[in-house]
C-alpha cells in the first residue's frame, strides 16, 4: 500500500529542513519566508511505499497568494493520507492559527513540533501530551536542523495514516461565532459532501465570504442570502467583521491552550540575539549602507583576494590539458579542421568558461551565508521603504535577491506576490539584478581592463542594475503599473548559524548546474559558432575568419553597437549568442578570437575595445534580455507572449540607453 504526505507549515518554520532529514532530498534550505515556491515531491527515507510533498509556506488557508492556493487546492483534491503539520515551537501561538485550519480539512494530522531545542535551551517548557489532548492530534517535538525527533515522527505519521485517524477535534468556537458556523454547516452539509469538502471546512469558508468554494458549492441565490443573514446577523452581535470574527475565535482558543501547555520564562537566545543585532543591520538610515559594505567586502574576497588566484590556477590547469590534447592530435596525425574543432572551438569555449567556477562557487558560499543566518530577510526589510517609493513593497526584494543566483527561479518566486500588478513589475524588473551566468562576463572584462579594481568594478555593475531598476520602476509605476503596492509583511526569522551541510549544498547546487550549462548549452554552442565563424556561405573552410558566415551576420547586427563603443563583429556575435546563455558570451569570444588562455584573450580584448568600450560592453550584457529560459519563464508566469516580449523589449531597450550613457561618461573620465 502507498501512501501520500503534505508536508505543510508556515514559512520559515523549517519545512524544507524537514523535508531534507525525511526523504535525504537535496533542496536547499534558506533562513527566510519563501524559499519554496512550488511543491516538492520525494520519497520518505526506508519506506519507498511512501512520499513526501513538500508545499509552500502560508499562513492561512485563505487563497490570497499563490502559495496558499497551491497547498488548498493539493490538500483537498489530491486528499493525501496524513498531513505533517510542522510547527515553530519558538513562536507557537502564531503556527498554531495554520493548525486550526488545516485540522478544519478532516484529513489525518500530525503536528511536528520543531525547535523545540532552542525552547528547552531557553528554559521554556512544552507539555506535549497535554498539547496533542487539547487539539485531538499527535504531537511529536523535533529538531529538523539537529535530526532530532525524526524518527518518532516517521513511526507516528504512518501509524496515523494506517488507521486513518482524523482529528479528535474541529470545533473550536463558542458565542456568536458558534452559532453562524453550525447554522452554515447545517445549510451547505449536502453540497460539500458531493463535492467531497468537510462540512465544517465548507462552513468557515462560506462565512469568510471565499469565492472558490461558493463557486464550488453551487449554492442558490437563496441559500446565499441566507447564509449572508447568518453572517450580517453575527456580525452585529460582536461588532466586528467576519474575517476578524473568525480570527478572534481561533486565536482565543489559542490563547487558552498555550495557557494550558506552554510555560514561557522569556524569548529565546536566539530570539534575544537577533533584536539587539536588529538594532544595527535594520536601522532606518544605517540599514542600506550596512548592506553594500558587506556586499563590497563579498565582492572583493571573491573576485580579487581569494577568488582570483584560484581562477588563475584553474585556468593554467585547462590550457595544460589543452596543449595535452593538441599534442596527442598532432601525433596522431588527426585532419586539421578537426583539430581546430576541438582545442578552438570545443576546449577554447567550454574551457574559458569553466575557469570562472571558482568565483561562481565562492560568491555562493557567500552569499548562501547571508541568507541561512536570516540576514537577507533583513535586507528585504531595509529595501521596504526605497522599493515603495518606485510602487513595490519590500516582498518584492525576496525575487530580487533569487535573481542574484538565477533569473528563472526568481521569475518564479513572484508567485509569492499577492498583487497581480505587483507580480507582473517585479518579472520586468528582476532580470535588472546580476544573475550568476554572468558573471563570467564580468570576470573576463575586469581581468582584461580593470584588474586592480575588479571588485570595485563589480560592486559598480551591480548597483547600476539597481539603479536602473529603481528608475524603471518610478516609470512604469506612473505609467503602464499605476496603483499602490499592497502593505507589507514579512517574518523576521532568528539569527542562525548555517549549517555547514545546507551552505555546501548550495554551493554543490550553483557547482553542479554551472557544469551541467557548460558541458551542454555552451558545449554545444561552441561547436556552432566554431562552424559558423570556419566557413563561408558556399561551405568552404575559410582560415580567415572575417571571411565566415558569423562574421557576415555579426557586420550587420555590429553598427548598432558602434555607438555604444564596441562596433567589432565579434563582440557584436557574442551578445547574440548570450541570448541562450550568459556564459555564451565569453565562450563565443574565445572562440572567434582563437585565445588560447585567458591572459591571451585579455590581450586580444584590449586591441578590440577601449576601457570605456569595455565598460559600456559590461553594461549592456548585464541589462539586456535575459536567456531564452528565463524569456519561457517570464511569459509562462505572465500568461501571455505579448508581455514576455514587451518585457524583453524594454529591458533590451533600457539595457542600450544606460550602455550609450555610460560609454560617453567613461571616455570624459578614462
């Protein structure tokens, strides 16, 4: 017999880490609300009759956000065996409002209770037993970051699901509220059971006024008028609305089984820590300068004192084992045109490239400790206050900070947006920030220009796209997005310190998926463009490349660039090409300038563009469109190709603006 898991819980509650310690999955593990944006699937360790859905964190079973439409609607129409009900024991009266809810849904339950090591290290105590007998469900207390409790919770929730055991209890309501709830259920009890709804569930929700289970329901005009009397009637009585009305009861009851079963001598450690910490990395006018400090001291240990010197090494390790491979074809009297396929075409354009992971690697250390140690939840605090004034709200920053590693899960993670207009602005203006892809572009073109300033340079690049995205924004938001973004709220999760495990599989994540592009999209697009820049129209292998079927397209599309300061054929093809992936660019060059090494594309780079061509070049390869995958996935989260590609269009648009500015204030000053 097989049986089915949702793994559900409030965001930053731990449920990715939990996820990870159940199946031995690999996803990565963030110490800020959203890191999941879409349901995971993976089988529970030792029991391969058995999987886990890992859905995204919510707060309520209201479907205001994505994230709670994809976890209502999985729990209701897929009707897994058990739900794993994963709790915050730090903060447990706010998770146990979800708790309420989902037991609502008359699904087998088990409620995982985690942290509980920081609450005994506190001094605060959990009766467990008395908890499970209060809400008629099991409790299991677990530390997923310690794979504490793990066990037991496995054991509990397949015993759960075997017996089919649903909650003990779902009626948690006295008064006014009381009455509506029965009234309703009593009115809607036959069409949510066709509909395969709890009753109990159907009524909370007609009371809420939500429009998906109404239209689910099929109700009358009548049984709608009826129930709304019910509604207006409570209402009055209580002098509040209904949603509040609702809320108050759960948390009353809340209230009084945390009375019962929690014993709080204070906050946490943890909890103390992070508020004094607060008062520095979140001050008002402190906050956003904090923030680029640490981002310059990143950028300067990854790209001057640390990661250039491991670049350097990699890089004479390829061009090594490229003279190996030249030389054994040489020997063995291999064709000429084949030889210059693979060394360069193959080794020159996949070899350029993979000379930039370590770089790639060590800002993901980075920059993955930022964010397990609750850090970058901050950062979207700070950003709150400049992000409305250009019409989003600081929640937007969380996609922004995703696009730092990739733009397509960034586009992604807009899903967490509650408003469609603040959704559809922020895929317009992510691909602004400078996702890993390119930083290999970046790498080439400070070690060719600039490389005493390489870090300087790129902390440079990287407020510009900020920049441009917060003058995108004060555009858009008095034109094509008019309107107000909606309030924001986010939790401020506890300063940790990141596992060692979950920062190496982050770094083992960007590592692995860098070499996958490498030995595949760029592969295979250096053996392209080594085709096309060989040969002539009539397919006669030319020696000259000017003379090639790359260099004939690459003349027309290069006068547009000529006012931005790089009109070379060859860097013209490379922006081309970069729209199938960043790390094209530097592959493409390589190969139709036939460098041999990094130091030898250095020079060849300086004979094609000026310091100020160069860094008009760095400006619009990091504004312009992103890849075609991140292209997809901007028109499949904005529903349509028209605004895919006005997106494209503008960010294309901006990207060649921004690059003439810069090219014409960088001849005045280099």
């Amino acid at each position: 017999m097989s049986y089915l898991f949702a793994l559900a819980g409030n965001q930053n509650s731990g449920k990715t880490t939990l996820f990870n310690a159940l199946t031995g999955s690999n996803q990565h593990v963030g110490n800020f609300p959203g890191v999941t944006v879409e349901k995971k699937e993976g089988q529970l360790k030792n029991y391969k009759e058995a999987s886990v859905v890992d859905l995204p964190g919510i707060y309520s079973l209201s479907p205001y956000t994505a994230e709670e439409v994809v976890t209502r609607d999985f729990i209701i129409q897929e009707h897994p065996d058990a739900i794993i009900n994963i709790i915050d024991a730090t903060n447990i009266e706010r998770n146990l409002y979800l708790s309420l809810q989902l037991m609502e849904l008359d699904t087998p339950m088990v409620i995982a209770l985690n942290m509980m090591d920081e609450v005994i290290a506190s001094g605060n105590t959990i009766e467990v037993k008395a908890l499970a007998e209060h809400l008629g469900v099991p409790v299991v207390p677990i530390s997923a970051a310690k794979n504490e409790g793990i066990t037991e919770l496995v054991h509990q929730v397949l015993e759960v699901a075997k017996a089919k055991q649903k909650p003990a209890r779902m009626d948690f309501c006295e008064g006014e509220v009381h009455v509506a709830i029965h009234s309703v259920a009593h009115i809607v009890e036959q069409k949510a059971a066709k509909q395969g709804l709890p009753r109990r569930y159907a009524a909370t929700k007609m009371i809420e006024g939500d429009e998906p289970t109404m239209a689910a329901l099929q109700l009358t005009d009548n049984e709608k008028h009826i129930i709304e009397h019910v509604v207006e009637n409570m209402e009055e009585k209580l002098g509040t609305d209904r949603e509040a009305a609702l809320a108050d009861m759960r948390y009353s009851f809340i209230e009084g089984v945390c009375r019962e079963c929690v014993v709080k001598h204070g906050d946490t450690k943890e909890q103390k820590r992070s508020e004094k910490i607060d008062h520095v990395l979140t001050h008002k006018v402190l906050g956003i300068p904090i923030f680029l400090c640490v981002m310059l001291l990143i950028f300067w240990l990854t790209f001057d004192l640390i990661g250039a010197p491991l670049q350097d090494l990699l890089g004479a390790g390829i061009d090594a084992l490229t003279g190996v491979i030249q030389t054994g074809m040489e020997a063995a009297g291999v064709q000429p045109w084949l030889q210059s396929l693979v060394v360069n075409g193959i080794c020159a354009g996949v070899g350029s490239v993979l000379s930039f992971l370590p770089i790639i690697v060590l800002l993901f250390f980075f920059l993955s400790l930022l964010e397990d140690s609750g850090y970058m939840a901050r950062v979207a605090f700070v950003m709150d206050k400049l992000l409305r004034k250009i019409g989003l709200s600081g929640r937007s920053f969380v996609p922004m900070l995703v696009g730092f590693g990739c733009s397509v899960p960034a586009i992604m993670a807009t899903r967490t947006l509650s408003s469609e207009r603040d959704r559809k602005m922020t895929i317009l203006l992510t691909p602004f920030m400078s996702c890993s892809a390119k930083l290999p572009i970046y790498g080439m073109i400070t070690a060719a220009f600039f490389p005493r300033h390489a870090g300087l340079v790129m902390i440079g690049m990287y407020v510009l796209g900020i920049l441009v995205m917060i003058g995108s924004g004060l555009l858009l938001k008095s034109t094509v997005y008019k309107g107000k973004p909606v309030p924001f709220v986010m939790e401020l999760p506890a300063y940790r310190l990141p596992s060692a495990r979950s920062v190496l599989l982050h770094m083992w994540q960007k590592a692995k998926d860098f070499l996958r592009k490498a030995f595949t999209i760029i592969f295979v697009a250096s053996i392209v463009i080594w085709v096309l820049q060989s040969f002539s129209w009539s397919l006669q292998y030319v020696e000259d490349s000017a003379q090639s079927i790359l260099a004939s397209i690459g003349g027309v599309v290069a006068p547009l660039f000529k006012p931005l300061g790089f009109g070379d054929w060859r860097a013209a093809t490379a922006i081309l090409t970069g729209f199938s992936a960043k790390e094209s660019v530097v592959s493409t060059l390589s190969v139709l300038t036939g460098a041999a090494s990094d130091g030898q594309l250095s020079v060849i780079l300086q004979s094609m563009l000026s310091p100020a061509g160069a860094l008009s070049f760095l400006t619009f390869t990091i504004l312009y469109m992103p890849c075609v995958a991140a292209f997809a996935a901007s028109k499949r989260e904005m529903g349509s190709w028209k605004g895919a590609i006005g997106n494209a269009l503008y960010q294309t648009g901006a990207a060649y603006v921004v690059a003439l500015v810069v090219y014409f204030v960088a001849r005045m000053v280099l």
